[in-house]
C-alpha cells in the first residue's frame, strides 16, 4: 500500500476579476459610466461591506483535492457546486496498489509500506493501529477481487482514509462560505488542513474578497 499526504491544486482562478464584478455590479446601480482604471477596487469593497454578495456569484474557482473520503464526505454538503469525483466503483485498486491518506495526527512519512517491510515497534502504538488496519483492508479488498468480486463490491472493505480525488467549481461568494465554515476552529481536522492554506491562497490572489474585513 502507498501512504499520501493531502494536497491541493487551483486549477482554474478567474482573471480580471474586480474589474469583471464592477462591470456586473454598476448594472444593479445603472452606473456604469463611473468605471474608469482605477474603480473596481472600491467597487468590490463597497459591495462586500453592504452585503451585495450576489454580485460576486458570477465569476468561479475550480479546485483539485487529493484527500481521503472523509473529507470529500464533508465537501459534498456544499450544495452550490460542481463536483467530480474518483470512483470506487470503477477504479480498480489491485491494479495500482491501495493509496491511503495520513491523517495530522499520525506522524509517518509518505511511501509505500509492506507487512514485510516494516518493523512495527519502531511506530508509536497509535500508528501500528491505524497501519496495520489499513493493511488488512488492502489485503482483503485485493483477496476479494481474486475472488472474482467487482471494484464495487469490494470497495466495501476500504476505510475512509482510502484516498480520493475530487475536482469542485463553485463561485466565489460560495468559497467565501466554505471557508467560513471549513476554516474555524470547530472544523474537523483534516479540512482544517487543506481549507486554511487554500484560503491563504485565494487571499494572496484576491485580497479584497478573501482578506480579513
């Protein structure tokens, strides 16, 4: 089996985009003739400060996270998105070798790790659970398959760590949700993991939107 950190990629950010949100904000106010070069600036901070965040709906991200599925489980609440998602029906593990997530809290470096390979008094007590778990669930999911079970019957004996990969498009003013909530100090772990350095991201890209008001 491999063992992965979790990551994450911006694969599309849109561009121009005070200038964009002026252009379809000044609509509502029919005041387009005040665009010049240097407005769309105090545009944006006039319409996030009264609330107007409809107007910020028009322009998207799309993101690529590579994560376990609990993660993904959580991510999916979001309802004002577009989500694709690998499949356990059709992706067939044997093939590759079952890839797992680590978790914060487990200190192992990523690889691949074997029964063979591994001395297990050399992990705290807490790892030699989850790793030897893990390895049995890669061991019965691959005996499964020789069995003649499909993907999708035997996807029943991987845990939610099993790594995944999940592709979301949401507009901006739904980022600015997720990260509200994903963000906090009561978000589980692991989305606190990858939502607080993404959110650090779309930050450095846009302040204006995603800074601190």
């Amino acid at each position: 089996m491999y063992l992965l950190k979790p990551s994450f990629e911006i694969i599309n950010f849109p561009i121009r985009v005070l200038q964009k949100l002026e252009l379809y904000g000044r609509v509502c106010y029919k005041s387009e003739e005040r665009i010049t070069n240097i407005s769309a600036e105090k545009f944006c901070k006039m319409i996030k400060s009264l609330k107007h965040e409809s107007v910020i709906e028009h322009c998207s991200a799309t993101v690529r996270f590579i994560c376990n599925r609990g993660f993904t489980h959580e991510l999916v609440r979001h309802r004002l998105a577009s989500y694709s998602q690998e499949s356990t029906r059709y992706c067939n593990y044997k093939k590759t070798g079952v890839t797992f997530i680590i978790p914060p809290w487990v200190k192992l470096q990523l690889g691949e790790y074997t029964r063979n390979m591994l001395n297990f008094h050399n992990y705290p007590i807490h790892a030699r659970y989850w790793l030897d778990s893990l390895l049995n669930a890669e061991h019965n999911y691959n005996k499964l398959l020789e069995e003649g079970w499909s993907p999708q019957q035997a996807r029943g004996v991987l845990p939610i760590d099993l790594k995944t990969e999940i592709i979301i498009t949401a507009n901006l003013r739904e980022w600015m949700h997720i990260f509200e909530l994903r963000c906090s100090k009561q978000a589980h772990p692991q989305m606190q993991e990858l939502m607080v350095p993404l959110r650090e991201e779309f930050t450095t890209r846009l302040p204006i939107l995603f800074g601190e008001e």
